[in-house]
C-alpha cells in the first residue's frame, strides 16, 4: 500500500489486514507503562491541516509518535499557506524537506488524490484525514474497529447512518467501508441531506428513524450543522431533532447490545441527546481511542510494511 | 493585386474537385480543374480533392485581453483561431476592464483589425462590470466603431428576470441579441461538477440540469414576450434541449450553441479530480452528450462554439475547488465535431458549414461571413484535409495558456488552410 485515499476500492483483505494490525498493536499496548513502539523510528510523518480539528489531528499525531516517528504539524493559518502558498507547492515543500507520509486535510475534494500525483515523484505517501465532502477513511476504519470489537464482526449487521449524509465525509467513507466487509448499511435522513444517485449506492435509504431502530445492530449519528437550516436543508433545528435527532425515547427502540456510533464533534440536543452520548451502548470514547491504534496501522501499512525496498 | 488560387477543392465536401480563384477578397471564379489560367504571382494550394467550407464563425471566445494577458492576448488567441479555421470570432465581455463601454470594445476591435488574422467582434456585457444589477450602455456600444452585435454576461448569468427582460426589450431596437449563460445562481452556489450520480460519490458539490432549462425557459417566456430574440450560451442538458425544442416550436427567436466539450466529453472525467476537465457549465452524461450532437444535427441546436477560455498553469494544477473552470477550443472544435458528428453520420461537410460558420453568422447579422460558395461572395474560407490526423499538445497550441482537456488524444481533420478575405492566415499549422 502506497497511500490510503478512499476506502472505496480498498479490497476486503487490505481493510481486514489493516483492522488485524490495529487489534494486534492495541493489545501490545496495553497496560504498558511507556506506550511507545520503535517500529518507526526515523521516519517524518507531517500533518498537514487546512481544516480546523481536534481529534483527527491528535489522534494521528499521538498514532505516529506511539510509533516513534518524528510527526510535524502544519496548519494553514501560521504556514506559507497565510501567504497565498499553493497546495502543490505546499506539497512539494514538505516532500523536499524529507517527508515520508504527508497525512492531509483539506476542504476540497479531491485533494489528497491530486496531492498523490503531485507526490509521485517523491515517493512520499499520502494519507487522506478529509477531503471535502469526498472520504475520510480513516474515520470509517476506526467505527469499523469499534463496530467488530463490539459486535464481533461485521458480517450481515444492519447499521443506519443518520443525518447530513449530503456533506458527510464519514457516511461516504463508512458505506463503502461497511459494504465491503458484508455489513448492510441504511441512510436515514430527509431527501434534503442525501445525495443526487444515492440509490445506486450500496445502501437502502429511510426517511423513518423510527421504523429503522428496531432491526439495527448500531446507528452511526451524524453531525447536523444547524446553519444548514439557511439552505433550506430543513425547516429548524428543533424540527430536525425531533424527526432524526437520538433521544433517549428513542434509544429504547433500539436492540438491548445495539451500538451507538458518533464520529464527532457532536451536538448535543441537536443530532443526539446528552445523556445517549453518554449511556454505556455509546461507544463514542472507545471510537477516539480505537482511532489511535487504527492510525497507527495505517502508518505502519504504509511506512514500515515494505521497508526494505525503500531503504 | 493579391490573389490565390485553390486547385481542386471539393465544395461542401461534395461533387468533383473545382478550381476556386480568389481575387480582390472575394471569389473570382469557380470552374472544372485546369480551366482557369493562373494569374502570374497568385498563390497556388494544392487541394487534392479536400473539403472547401465558408470560413468558420465563433460566437463563443475568451481573448483575456485586456486583463489577463499572461493567458492569451488578442494576437494569440487570433493565431488560434486562424489555424483552427475561423475568420471570425466573439470575444466575451469578461476581461479586466470588463468590455461594458465603448471604450473597451472599440479597442478589443482595433487590436483584431490591427492583427489582421480573424474578425474580432467584441461582446459587450449586458449589465455594467457584469454585476447584473443595471443594464450596460448597449447603445453606446452597439453604435460605437466595434459596432457590437451581441450582448452576453457570460462567466455570470444575468438572473434577474426584470433586467433580463429588460435587456431584451431595449435590444430589439438595436438589432442585437443578448446571449445568456444560463445558470440559476441560487441553485448552484458552491457548484462544482455536474450534479449526478458521479459527482455524489466523489463528494463535489453538483451543478444541477435544472440550473439552467429553469433559466432558458424563463428567458425564452421573457423572449417571447418581449418579441426579442434570444441566444443561449453552451447548452449543456437534455431538459435544455427539450425547452428550446418546445420555444421554437411556439415561435420564439431562440437560437443555441453547444461547445465542442460537451459533445464529445462525460462526467466520467471527475474521477481524475483533474481540473483541466473543470468547466462551467459542467461536463455532463453520456445521455447528455448524446442528446448535443443529435440536437445539434436536427437543428434544435443551431451552432458549435467553442467556449474557449486560456488560463495560467497555477489556476489549473492546483485542487479542484480552486481551480478555474473553461478550457481551450479554438484549435480542436474542428476536429471534435468531425469526431462527434461526422464519424458517425450526423453531419454531412454542408452541415459543419451550417453548425460553423452560416448558422452562427447568421444569430450574429455578420453579412460578410457563413456566405455560400459562389461567385462574387467573400473569400472568407476554410480548407481542410477530412482524412489526415493529428494528436493534441497543448504546449503546440497557438494559445499562450495550454490547459486542453484533449492532450495526448488522436483526432480526424486539418485545417490546411484559412483565407480572410483572400488573404491565407493560416496554412498548413502555420500563420500566414
């Protein structure tokens, strides 16, 4: 594996290997006192992140660092990039200064496959942490880790993912995702937040939450910005909690060992109530935490799987 | 006096070779092969048998100049279009300053006449700096030495339906005709690629059909009743067809272009997130494509115009969202129509005529051009070889920029030669 873009494509055994290698490094590292692994010492790893985060960066700067590589973080405000610095030439920066893996985000779609192109020559390999409104596979990898340890695979699960799944990121990641390791996956949003041609996507798609709860294994909640109200997404944030958001009402219509997914941020009140982000079936801190070990993987996949040719 | 003698040229495509002699600009006689003595001095071109049209006529051009000389000037973008057989061409209104008075569009004029290799008419903007908020001197421009034909915001819609009509009403007492970019702004802000199943699954934001048949059938209504005539710009859908099928057939003086680009190229292109293949209005299906070159062969579609639009490397190899949207045309638009509709048997070499040169002409009022082959009409001509082909560099374009969607790709049909008025502009891939 040269670089991780989408998991769209990304063959079944490639995902489980990942997954394999994300359990494994999970359970060499716990309980240890020093959580640190030599496996990547040497290497650079650069976030590069012209979104704002928390999670997404942290996790991979913790994931490289666990790993031992030397993980440098640039942001767009306090870079080159303040000055009017292309992405390209961003790029090439980086690479020239001794880069291994330059992990992106960036609010244009596509932007980690051009960045690819653009890396080609250096070798350098790319990992995508959100482009646009496109993929974000490593979020996807980290609920499916979450999802097989708590529901011991994946196969044949029914998972409704709810909410924007228009400007998600996530739900484009996760369905081709869950669609390749066998689960079945359903959409439930108002015909607002899906896509033009959802239904020649891998899913079947809802309108009814409530008709959906009963038969799931886990719902995967999306954040619903309520400023999308001024597109005439939905009438009001109020109206959209009460039809799609996951109060506590509704989480007694789901199955007793179904699992709550969220991806972060959340909003609570809006997508799902407090106490339901909270409630032991919530699996939303074990998510993050999974999302370390599944970053470290990745790194792992990417930098140290095939050393020996590169050195 | 400068003359030029074209030895056996088959006219339209069609019949024997003849001989065509040009003299004094316009053409002097068209008789059998060998007929004709050679006036000493004249030039001679060799047709052996290829096809012999009306010069081509562009209503769709961007010069940049003034404003972005870095991409094409008036003086490239004339050697582009001259070795791509036109002897006229449209230059759009969006340059910096925009062409909103007479002073701009005298001088994109001056400098066409000044190069000397195509007709450069200049567009003037419908509405002042293309704001869309209050009409233009339209007047002023049309009377002005460029004398301006026709009208267009292009790049911006002009969607408010009171100035919209408005122009419309005020240009009948012209003789001019606006053209609209037809691109309901409300419904595609932030629009990036065509709204489909492709641009869903690869998360850019979708420029819907409906964008714009919403806009072309509120234009032709406003058309209608105003008793104006109308033309829409790079018509890219096939509910697009279907309004303007139903506008003419209500009486509407509608006419519509297509680009080269949206004949022959798909959506199947986001996949390369490469936007070289980023253009406005969006690259759509297979079954819109389709329905362009059958529109363009039943006439529903009147014309092909390239839509050409040079920009600087920077504004294309960068991310998708940042990159501008247009791409070249003027050298290729020959040659993809000859793909896209003669190949397959939708047009005859008299139907490129028509859809390149007498259609466009004539939405235009240019009395000089798309003229019949005959004698005493103006030499103004292409020559093109039908069975040579050639493989695209946008490095080996005449335009500065070099942003072709079409690079590396092998297409039928040369331009062996252009003439301007009996004089050759361009001849055998070279000026002059």
């Amino acid at each position: 594996m040269r670089h991780l873009l989408t998991t769209e494509g990304l063959a079944a055994d490639d995902a489980t290997a990942l997954l394999d290698t994300a359990d494994e490094l999970k359970r060499t590292l716990l309980g240890r006192e020093v959580r640190k692994l030599p496996t990547l010492r040497g290497r650079t790893v650069v976030t590069m992140f012209y979104e704002n985060s928390t999670r997404t960066r942290v996790s991979f700067e913790i994931a490289g660092k666990w790993m031992s590589a030397d993980v440098i973080n640039v942001s767009a405000s306090g870079s080159s990039v303040g000055k009017g610095e292309s992405l390209r030439d961003t790029a090439l920066t980086l690479a020239a200064a001794g880069a291994d893996c330059v992990i992106a985000r960036h609010p244009a779609s596509g932007a980690a496959h051009r960045l690819a192109g653009w890396l080609a020559e250096a070798g350098t390999s790319v990992v995508n942490a959100g482009d646009g409104t496109h993929e974000h596979p490593t979020q996807a990898l980290l609920d499916a880790a979450t999802l097989r340890e708590r529901l011991g695979g994946l196969k044949d699960r029914r998972i409704a993912i709810v909410g924007d799944v228009l400007h998600s990121r996530v739900a484009r990641s996760n369905v081709h995702l869950l669609a390749t390791l066998g689960a079945e996956v359903v959409l439930v949003a108002p015909p607002t937040l899906l896509p033009v041609g959802v239904r020649s996507w891998p899913v079947t798609v809802s309108h009814d939450l409530d008709a959906e709860l009963p038969a799931l294994d886990a719902v995967m909640m999306l954040r619903v910005q309520a400023e999308r109200m001024h597109g005439a997404f939905f009438p009001s944030a109020r109206e959209y909690s009460i039809a799609y958001g996951l109060n506590e009402a509704r989480l007694r219509l789901l199955p007793e060992d179904a699992v709550v997914l969220h991806p972060g941020p959340m909003l609570r009140g809006m997508e799902i109530g407090s106490a339901v982000a909270d409630a032991p079936r919530s699996a939303i801190t074990e998510q993050v935490r999974n999302g370390v070990h599944v970053r470290m993987a990745v790194l792992y996949h990417l930098l140290a799987g095939d050393g020996a040719d590169r050195d | 006096m400068n003359e030029v003698l074209i030895r056996g040229a088959r006219l339209y495509g069609e019949g024997e070779p003849v001989d065509v002699l040009v003299a004094d600009g316009v053409i002097a006689g068209i008789g059998a092969p060998g007929v004709a003595t050679v006036p000493e001095g004249a030039e001679v071109i060799e047709a052996a048998g290829q096809v012999l049209l009306p010069g081509f006529v562009d209503l769709h051009t961007h010069l940049r100049e003034p404003g972005r000389e870095d991409t094409e000037t008036i003086e490239t973008g004339s050697s582009a279009a001259a070795l791509g057989g036109y002897t006229a061409v449209f230059a759009m209104a969006n340059t910096d300053p925009v062409a909103d008075n007479a002073v701009v569009v005298e001088h994109v004029w001056r400098r066409g006449r000044e190069i000397g290799l195509v007709d450069v008419h200049p567009v003037g903007a419908v509405t002042a700096g293309l704001a869309g908020e209050r009409l233009a001197e339209l007047g002023t421009m049309a009377k002005s030495a460029a004398g301006v034909r026709m009208f267009s915001d292009d790049g911006h819609c002009v969607a408010d339906p009171l100035i919209m009509r408005r122009a419309l009403e005020y240009s009948t007492a012209l003789g001019t005709v606006v053209a609209q970019h037809a691109e309901e702004p409300r419904l595609t802000v932030g629009a990036q690629a065509h709204e489909g199943e492709r641009a869903s699954r690869l998360g850019y934001t979708g420029w819907p059909s409906s964008a714009e048949e919403s806009i072309v059938a509120r234009d032709c209504v406003l058309a209608r009743h105003a008793g104006a005539r109308l033309h829409v710009c790079h018509v890219s859908t096939t509910g697009t067809v279907d309004v303007l099928a139903w506008a003419k057939g209500l009486g509407v003086d509608v006419s519509a272009e297509v680009t080269p680009h949206h004949l022959l190229l798909t959506d199947e292109r986001l996949a390369t997130y490469d936007p070289i293949n980023k253009v406005n209005p969006p690259l759509r299906t297979e079954a819109d494509a389709e329905r362009m070159r059958q529109a363009l062969a039943d006439g529903v579609v009147d014309c092909v115009a390239t839509d050409h639009a040079p920009h600087a490397v920077q504004d294309k190899d960068c991310e998708w969202a940042a990159a501008r949207p247009g791409m070249l045309g003027l050298q290729t638009a020959l040659s993809i129509v000859a793909e896209t509709m003669v190949r397959p048997g939708l047009l005859d070499w008299r139907g490129v005529a028509r859809v390149m040169s007498e259609r466009p002409a004539e939405i235009a009022g240019l009395p000089d051009q798309g003229r019949p082959l005959a004698e005493g009409e103006p030499a103004n001509l292409v020559l093109i070889d039908p069975d040579a082909e050639w493989t695209v560099h946008g490095a080996e374009l005449a335009s500065l920029a070099g942003n072709t969607p079409y690079e590396g790709m092998r297409l039928p049909a040369v331009v062996s030669a252009t003439l301007l008025r009996g004089r050759i502009t361009a001849r055998e891939g070279k000026i002059g």
